[in-house]
C-alpha cells in the first residue's frame, strides 16, 4: 500500500478545516454568486471584504471575500483543538524551516499563519467568534442552502510527498488514487474531522486550490440549486454534474465563482472516524473512480485551479491522465 | 406558429399511450434489465415472451417483450375512450388507405391493427385484462420504482408532416422546436392524456422509435437507479443524464436495454389538460432546449434509435443539427 | 358497488377543477399565510382583493381572496371544456330548477354562476385570462412550491346523493368509503382532470369546505414547508400531517389559513384517465384508510370546515363515525 | 448553565458507540424485523444468534441478536481509540470501585466488560474484524437503508449524575433540556465522535434503554420504510412520527421491534466536532423541543423502556413532565 500509516498522535491536534479566503475582483458579482445563489449567510460586509457561513455553522466564516486587483486565493484556515495546539503547531512549522508568525486577524482569537512545504499559505486558530445558532431560522435557506465548508482539494505536483506531509500533522488517508505502472498515487483524500476528507490532492501543476466544498442535505439540493442557476444566469457557471463520485460515495455539483474558483455542493459521503479505517484504493484509469454513473469530467475540471497568493508553480513529472471528457 | 390548431372534436378519442411490445433477441437479459433492475413486475411469461406493468397501473402489460431473431419494435398501442371508437378509428385510417385489421391480442379485446402513414404500427383498443391493485404493495418496489408508461418518442423524417397527422387524431402539441432558418417544426411534443406529451416526433432518420418513458414519483428514484446499474454491470447502458429538460420542465434519464432501445425515467412535467393551453416555441440552438442546465445530448442520442417491424425507413430533408457533446 | 357507474358523455364537459374564492377577514394576514409561507403567486391584487397562481398554471387564478367582513368561501371555479358547454351547463342546471345567471368576473371570461343541489356556489368558465409562463422561472420558487390547485374535499350531508349528482354531471369516482353496517357511502373521490380527484365528499354538517388541495412535487416540499412554518410563527396552524392517505396514496399535509380555512398540500397520488378504472373501496373502520401508516386524524380534522356563502347547513343523518385521535 | 464544562483530556479516548447487544425471545421475527423490514446486512448467523451491520459501516456489526428466554438488553458497545485506552478504561472504572473484566466477545479483539454507576452493561473494545466495503454494492441496499448505527438513547433516574459521569470519561453535551422550576436537567445529548450524539440520557425509571438509532441518507428513506412497514403487516410497529426534532433539528421515526425495543431511523443532525460548541439549552415546556412541527410523542414513547440484563430499576425523584398526546 503506497500511503503512510496515519499517525495517531499528530504534533498538535488539528480539529477540521475551518474557512477560505478569496481575493476576488468583482465584489458585488461575488455576492450575488455565494449569497444570492448558493445562499451562504452574510455575517458581516463592508466596501472591501464580505465574510460568509452556512447555516449550521456557530463561527464566524467558513469563506471571505475580498476585494482584490487579481483574483486568487488568500489563505486556508483551520481550526485547532485547544490553545497549547497554536504553540506546538508554532514549533513544528518552525523546526521545518517554514514561515511561521502570529497574526491579528478580524472575528478571529491568536492565529498562526504558515505556508506548507510547496508555499501553500495556511493558518490555524482555537478561537473564532461565535454566532447565534440559526439551523432552525428556516426562512433564511435559500439556494443550495449550503449546511457547513465540508473540504479543500488541491492540484499538487508531488502528491506522494504532499501525503506523506499532511500525514505528518495528523491527517488520515482515507480513498486514493494510484497510477498503476509507476505504482505512484495520483490523488489522496485526508481528513481530520471524520469524514472523508477535509483536503485532497489531485495530480497537477500546483500548488493551486482545485476546490472549496459545501456540504448540503441531500441530492435534491444540489438540483434546486442547478434549476435556480440554469434560470437566472448562471448556467455557464456549472462546469460538472450531478453525479455521484465512485471516490467517497458522494453526491456532487461543481459550479464556478464569477473569478472560476470552483466550488463543489457534496452530500452523502462516509464516517471516517475509526483510526483503523483501512484507506480504500482506486486506480487511475477505472472510469467509475471520478463518477460512479461513467461520465468522465470535462478537461476543465482537470486542468483549471485557483492559485495561492504567493505560492510557485510547479509541474508534476508524473504524466499519467485520468479519462477526459472528449 | 407552425404548429396547427388542436383539434378538439377527433374523429375517435384515443385516451393515452398504453404499451409498446419489443422483439428482443435475448428475453433472459431483457428480463434482467427490465425486471431486476427497473423493476417493472412480470404479470405473465413463458418461454417466448415476457408481459410487464408499473406499480400504479391496472391494465395488464405497458411492455412485452418478444423473444426474436431481431431486435425491433413491434407495435405501439394506444387505449380507446369507448367501444365506438374502434370503428370509428378503422373507418379513419381505412378512408386514408392505411391498412386496417382487427386482431386476437392476449389480454386484450377486440383490437385494431394498422400504421401510420410512415408505416408505424399502431394498434388501439378499448379493453385490457384488469390486475388487482399493487400500488400500495410496497414490498414490491425496486429498482426505478416505475410508477407508469408516461410516453413514446420517435424519429421522424417529416416532421410536421407527424405534426399534421397526429394533430388529426386529436394529439395536442404542447412544446415545439422550430429551426430557425427554415421556420419548420424540428420536433413536438403532443399529449392526449393530460401531460406533456403521448408522442413526441424528433427530426432524423425514420420512422424509429426513440424512446419510450417510464414515469417515476421523482429524482431520487433515478438516482436510486443510476447507483443501482453502476454497480451491477449495468454502467455502459447509462447513456445521458441525470438532468433536466428544458422542454417538459421533466428529470431524466436515458438508459438502453440489452437490444440498445432507449428507455427514459422521467418525472415533473406539467399538467395539460386545457385545450387552450398554449405550444412553448424552443429554439433548436437554444442549449437549454435539451437540457435546462446546459449539458448537451451525446451522439449517440441524437443518432441511434429502433427500427419499426415492416417500417421502411427515410432520410430527412431537414439538416438543421442541434447542439452534440463533442 | 354501491357507487353509480361513470357517466362517460355527460351533458357538459367539466375539465377541471380550477379556483376557490376565499372571503377573508384579515387579508394581509392571508397574504402572509399564501404568499409568504406557502408561496402562491400573486397575479394581481389592490386593498381588497389578491389572486394567486401556482407555479405551473398558467390560468390567471386558483384562489383568490377577498376582504370581508365575516370570513366564508365565496364559490367554487370550474373550467369547461369548450364554449358550447357553457350553455349546455346553464340548461342542465335550470332544468333541475338551480339558479343560474351567466355574470361578470374579473380576469374570466363568460361565466356561469349556479349552485348545487345543496347550494354550494359553482360557477363555470371556459376562458380565463392566460399568463406568461413560469415554471422555469426557479428563483420565484419559494414555501411549498405549489405547482397546481389539485382538488376540493366537501363535507356532505347526504354523501350518496352527493355522488349521484356529480357523477351526472361527469365526475368519476376512483375511491370510496363504504359504512359497513348501513351500505351507505361514507366518503368517495371523484374526478374529471385524471388523478384521483378534483372533488371529494366527506359525511359531515354540510355542505362545508373541508379543505382546499395544492400539488406539489414531491415529499420533501411538505417537509420544507413544516420546516418553515414551524419557525416562522406558524406552528399552530399545522393540523395534521405529514402523512400518506391509504385512500388515493397521497403524501399529505394540512394546514389552516387565518380563518381556519384548511388547505392541504399533497403529492404522489396517480393516473386515472381510463374510464374503466374501477373504484377502490374501503371499510370506515379500516384505521390505515385515513393514513397508510396508521396514525388517526385530529377531531378538529373530522369536524371543522368553511361555510360556503349563502348556503344552509343540515347534519347528516348516517352516523358512523371514523377513528378519531384520543 | 447546568451542564459541566466538557473535559477535553478525558482519562481514556472513547472513539464513538459502536453495539448493541438485543437478547430477543423470537429470533426468526426479530430477524424479519431487522434484515428484512429495517434493511441490515447479516454479516453472521446460526441457530442462536444474528450479528447486523449497516451499509457504510466496515466493523462486523452494529446489532447482536441472541436468542434468549427473556427480553432485555445485553450490553451497549463503545469503540475505544488505541489499545492503550483500554486499560487506561480498565483504571478508571475500577478506581470507582466498578466491575471490571476482559473478556472473549466473538468478532472482537480484546474487551473491557463494565458497568456504569447505575449498572448498565458496558463493554469497550478496540479492535472488530473489519468486513469488505459494501457502500456501493447498492443491489444490497433495502427497507431504509440504514448506513450506520448513530446514537443510544437512556432513561434515567439521575440525568444530572449521569450527565456528570458521563462527561468525565470525555463526552460532550450537545443540547440539553431544563426543568425551569427545579433547574435540573431533565434529559442530555452527548457526543463523541462528531454527531449531535452517540448517548442521550431522558428522565424517567432507570436504567432503561430509550432507543438505538440508525442513521439513514435522508427524510425519503425513512417515508420508505413507512410504506414497507405500513403494507407487510408492520404497520403496529410504527410509535411516533414521522417529524423532525427541535433538538438536534433532526428527522426522525421511531418504530418497535418484536420485542418492543425501540429503534430510531435518524437523520439530518449537525456536526459538532468543535470543543468549543455552546449546548443548546431547552425548556422541558416547549412543545416544538421534542417535535419542531408541534406535534407531541405518544405515552408509550416517554414511559416504556427495554431493561438492561442485570441492572436493577430505580424511579426518577425529578417528577417534571414534558407535554404528552392526549
């Protein structure tokens, strides 16, 4: 098996992924995409910035929008297990020789702000404000009406070594993809808070972020939101689906934001929460990997990402291709 | 508008589709795709031939299928309103000098055989064997869990020459595609019962027979059905969907039988049963003509279909082309 | 059988049921109660009326309310078939001595107004104003979704002669309630539009409105709309449901307006243009009758209803009485 | 606020509820009950005994049923983290003076049999066989499609103690409700491993087991098993709903199997992974706590319990009592 034994007793304690920043160029076209059509909730905007949670979320973001000369991705965030965790965290960065420093950040308690090996920024907290519960306030869904952020996946150029790094700070393989004549794996799914991912990593010129997820109820969501896009506008933003992913079982849609940062609508994956959950191994060519139904993905899909602010590009050596869509 | 008046005083009422019979090559993995994974339940076979019904329906068979040396379709039936529209329907086609015959048909009565003028065959009738009521036996629900036959959909060199002949015997054209340059009708959706439509006509090589729909209670039933084929050998027949029809407002799903007939699971059309009600005009390169969320037809869709028993086949002089996946 | 045999070329056509006219006493709060929560369209309104529409009709009205002094229901709407019908009605009713005048109604056209053998106020049209078309417009889509005014439910003083008056007039009944012990019906459904009814009659202090029924497409538009009530300030006006119907297989759900009006949401009952379908009958005593899985119905449900305007109420003198919640 | 802060470094790592064990007097009935109505895979059966897994899970089961003169409970399972925590557990309940042993469970390696304070069997393991992934074998899929075992729901006599007990080894309150006379905690939702809950404890004579849930994908699945149960001669065995909860906003049935141990078919909670998640208080008056669309639990549900094999019954002294149908 070509993925690393999760560590059980990770460095520091990372809880789930948290919240997205992205620089976008169109502030007011990007509320009407995420606000007004997907039917994320406002929990606070000004001229610049437009910060974003879904409706059984109790913190303060899960994405942030920020007015920006070129688009592109600000940071990911993720959410630590208790105040000690920030220090350690601190440390192992440090010992790596990566940047490491602490932050103001808005609505946000002590947040560490690094960058993985391959210059991917991140940062970690304990504390974001918490808000009002509003699961039950039913006449705010609208949309996809959008539960919880559910993962990030990510285009990278050395998967291997991005498993072997993410598995370092605790993250648990769970599905992955394996290019059978280099016996390399092509895509990883990890997760920290018992699904089956909360970042993945796709063969590809990156680091670049592939896409954010949401997590909504059920697949009749996922169609109300294509009927509502189709109807008003958006129909070109819908690059892929429904369908169901053979990797994770879940149900998908994947649409594009008005900068073509790619946002997934997923339900119905899997609990993950056993540490002995044996990783499930897909090959490279099995057309049902991408879509259990047989469709393959359009070449978009595979070739476009969203770039990390500050972050180098890199191409991958490992050529393999999955099935593309003709 | 290039579709005609409906005619509201037909010279007989046919009440709606009833059934279609196919002679397929193999009755024991027709069986497997009708039965076991549609879930259409068997209401007799024998040997040669196999007779089915959906859930809600009471007459005995909406498909047979016919052990055969070649795949094609053998009629299209259609119920009559009452015992005088038999004849009254024989002496219609009679006076147009199509062929005319009543036959002995198991489990039906008295039965009018003939074709249309493209030499589909057609049969009509007022009485079908009765079954007891199954609809609340849920333990006989699997597979799509079909509730009803819902429609024909057929390949037509002519068109509106269809549209004419069909509006005769009382169909009501309730969507239409126009081609823009020649101003001719490209296909139509016609009804008798109180939907979208009975019949629809698409523009291409014919007659064929390009589909036949099967109604479904809604869209987790055809998501139910694509996992189910998806992993039971079934994936290469999934050939479009799921989706959502501009035209028809329906969801759907295309899927072909061992014999490659096109089978559609369809739900959430409309109520027609106002003969005022007024034709929508669809454009041919409208991409949301076909699909409302923009994913255009495959090849194959466009192109294959089954031949009639004794229909001989016809070009069309329309090449009008709409929009095909690449 | 203790039903009559269908009257298949009754002396008028009746196509559908089509509208209710509700005087209401608050209108603004019944703009609340049908446009904001249940989300009916308007069509038009001014400071003492408001006209609705569901999402797929395309008929200017279903329900209209108006402002009044002491809440009632103003009449049941008809749509005949063609223009003819209209004057054949206005014979049929003034030859059995029931008041009829042909008046004026906003939006309609030529429009008989009578009543029934028990004075509940019909009125009958062929032409209403017709509107653009919205069923693809998704981001009007709000409440239930209601797709279509489906059916009137009527207590009855005299259910037998009840259905014998409206089977002369067309209706056919797919369904009844039988007392064991007297013979006598106790309840039956009938339609002319093809599902299983456009008027139901219920034994009861009549005649009285039992409920109003809305389509929709599908089980979890009830479960969203209970949702939404039940946060909204709305939770008292939910009086029973959700549930299935053992009668016409129906998933349901009811509610009452401000005045007490109950208007049920329902989906997923069935086909039933064959005019051979033969009625399914049930035991009063039969607790899955009422609902498949067994719960009984509220006293409230069996007892409350709306007055129709100008019509006099008399008991029923069949007293058997269904299963009734503690 | 009532409720104890959560201990984030718990003396032994609890990964989530894991089994139960169902001491049945009919083996064969529970058998239709459980594999053919609920849908459970049997992953091991012979004359005496009937081990069950649901579709997502991977351990060898979830429910036992072993055939024995008397009905009761056998013991509740829990999945411990690493082998270590097991004799960290084994510590910890013996330094409270509880009964400690390993044991031989068949399909489990090593096994920590216990009571908690008030004599519930308990048993923690950390290793189960593990069983090929059925996820997506979907023609296994049947009844509701139970994906896996989600929570235990417990009478007891001393929710304020329990909760206490049971917050020192690690879990976290999620929702809670209060008797606002006496400021005791009438019943508690408690979690590990990410949901709403994996135990919840009630009010009322103890110990008792309230109910076992099964998670299932959606509201449709539970409507399903509705119509099974309600048409196979089950329809007895549907207690209360189907609604959705205020707490944990969850959609709910709950049915009885032939013993009358009570199952919940459950979904649509949320996550709460977060350490820092405020419960959610309740008042024990509010009716829309226990049913969001107002609608309140039957006697049976908040008086009968299945006993614990070997737990001795004592009455609650808190006599608060929530809203009952009448």
């Amino acid at each position: 098996m070509p993925v690393p034994a999760p560590v059980l007793y990770p460095p520091f304690n990372i809880l789930r992924l948290s919240h997205v920043e992205y620089r976008v160029t169109d502030l007011a076209r990007s509320r009407a995409f995420y606000v007004d059509t997907l039917g994320l909730q406002v929990t606070y905007e000004d001229a610049g910035v437009i910060y974003l949670r879904a409706m059984e979320e109790r913190g303060h973001h899960c994405i942030s929008l920020v007015q920006s000369q070129r688009a592109n991705v600000g940071v990911l965030g993720f959410k630590l297990f208790d105040a000690p965790d920030l220090d350690k965290a601190a440390a192992y960065f440090s010992a790596r020789g990566l940047p490491v420093e602490f932050i103001e950040r808005p609505f946000m308690g002590r947040t560490l702000r690094t960058r993985d090996l391959w210059g991917i920024p991140l940062e970690f907290y304990v504390k974001m404000d918490r808000l009002p519960v509003i699961t039950q306030q039913y006449a705010l869904y609208k949309g996809a009406k959008p539960l919880r952020i559910d993962h990030f996946n990510i285009f990278a150029a050395e998967v291997d070594a991005a498993v072997d790094f993410y598995t370092g700070i605790g993250f648990r393989t769970t599905e992955y993809t394996e290019d059978e004549e280099t016996g390399r794996v092509w895509a990883a799914w990890m997760h920290r808070k018992g699904g089956v991912h909360d970042v993945a990593f796709t063969n590809g010129t990156g680091p670049r972020l592939h896409h954010t997820a949401l997590w909504v109820a059920n697949p009749l969501n996922v169609i109300d939101l294509l009927d509502l896009m189709a109807t008003t506008g958006w129909v070109d933003a819908i690059e892929r689906g429904p369908g169901r992913h053979g990797i994770s079982n879940a149900f998908f849609l994947y649409v594009r934001d008005p900068d073509l940062n790619r946002i997934e609508i997923y339900c119905s994956d899997y609990q993950t929460v056993d540490p002995d959950l044996e990783p499930i191994r897909w090959d490279l060519k099995d057309p049902q990997r991408q879509t259990l139904w047989g469709a393959p993905a359009p070449r978009s899909w595979f070739e476009e990402g969203s770039l990390f602010d500050g972050a180098e590009l890199a191409d991958s050596d490992l050529k393999a291709r999955p099935i593309i869509a003709p």
